[in-house]
C-alpha cells in the first residue's frame, strides 16, 4: 500500500465535511491543546462546582454530588479562533439546563449573562440564551474517558456554537450575573461573542 493511500486511509469522503466548516476554517485530526497558563492539578476530593446568582452562591456541588447528577453524551464540532476545527468530537458532562435546574431549587439564579470562572484565574463571558436550550455542557469525559487534564479536566465548560475560547478549561463556577463583564480573551482584543460562522474572532469585527 502506498503511503498516499494509507495518509487518506480513515479521512472523511470528499465533500463530507461542505457546511460544517465556518469562513476561514480548516480540520484537524489532531487535539490541539491551547492553554494561556500552566495546567491547575486538583484532587477531585478538594474540587467542588459553585453556581452563583446575582444574590451569591446557589450551590455548590462537589465531585460525588456533580457526578449524581444525569449526564448527557453529545457529538459536537468545535472551532477555534485560531482556525483549527475539530469534527464530531464526542464529550460527557451535565448541561447547564440541569445545572441552573437543580441550583434554582436552592436559590435564585436566573440572569441575562454568565461569567465562566475557572481553577488557574481563567474567566470568559457569555448570554445566558447561550447556555441553556441544551447549548452547553460542564463536560468530565472525552471520548468516553475521564477528561484529560490538557484537555480541562476534571471538568470543562463545553460551548460548541461559539470559538472554543467560551469553552472554559478547568471550570469551577458559572456567574450568573445582570451585566456583561468581559472575560480573558474578551478583554484582550477578542470578540466580545465569537460566533464561528460570523467569524467574529477580533474585538470590532461585526
Ligand atoms: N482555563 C482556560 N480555558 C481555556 C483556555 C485557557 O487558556 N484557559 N483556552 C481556550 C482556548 S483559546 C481554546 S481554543 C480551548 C482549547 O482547548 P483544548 O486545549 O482542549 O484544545 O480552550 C479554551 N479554554
Ligand atoms: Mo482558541
């Protein structure tokens, strides 16, 4: 077998991809991992998940408490502003439908934006419209394994529709919050949304 045949071997047929690339974007087979610090390690024994309203802390769940909590499987691409997508990735975690669910029997949470706050001082801003309606998750698996630490673990906001910059690495709390406060790559020269298909990657494009 020739070694351009074995290099095509396993790629998507010709045009399998046509629609599920944004403007400017191209496919990886490979998991990149971008990370703008060193990796925080936390013993799942000391990690817990807050999800705090306009009014404080709604609740807190620790690992036990978060893992009995239903989870979903989703197959989802993602694309990074630095142009990389990735195709039908496969990742487990609890949505943040289930989340705002559970944590508004306890306290009220509900509030136009979000602020993602992560282990390491990582911090990025979203709508609330674009967490729930079954639009993100607080992933804990990859590829049916506990999720890598590179890679976010042990839990990860996972937000798809929008570069992967929103998809939080090392997440350990949603702020639901009644102002946008913009986060990390929002405050340096990002866009303040980051639609892939509008391919909104600076501060200023549409
Ligand atoms: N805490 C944290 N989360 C983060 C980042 C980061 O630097 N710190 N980088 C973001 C960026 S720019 C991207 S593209 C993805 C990369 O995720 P990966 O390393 O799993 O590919 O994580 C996002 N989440
Ligand atoms: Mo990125």
């Amino acid at each position: 077998m020739s070694v351009i045949s074995r290099a095509f071997r396993g790629r998507r047929p010709p045009g399998a991809t046509a629609g599920r690339l944004p403007p400017g974007q191209h496919e990886t087979r490979d998991f990149p991992v971008l990370s703008a610090g060193p990796t925080p390690r936390i013993a799942l024994a000391r990690w817990d998940f807050t999800v705090r309203g306009p009014g404080g802390p709604a609740a807190r769940f620790t690992w036990e408490q978060f893992q009995a909590l239903p989870h979903e499987t989703v197959t989802v691409d993602i694309h990074c502003v630095t142009k990389w997508s990735k195709l039908d990735t496969v990742w487990e975690g609890v949505s943040v439908d289930t989340l705002i669910a559970e944590a508004s029997t306890r306290g009220a949470v509900s509030a136009p934006y979000v602020l993602a706050v992560s282990d390491g001082g990582y911090t990025t801003n979203l709508p609330l419209a674009d967490v729930t309606g079954g639009k993100a998750w607080v992933a804990v698996k990859y590829d049916g394994e506990p999720l890598a630490p590179e890679h976010g673990g042990p839990a990860r906001l996972l937000v798809p529709h929008l570069y992967f910059w929103k998809s939080a690495k090392w997440v350990r709390e949603l702020r639901f919050m009644d102002r946008d406060v913009a986060g990390f790559w929002e405050s340096s020269g990002y866009h303040n949304y980051g639609d892939p298909w509008r391919e909104q990657r600076y501060d200023g494009d549409p």
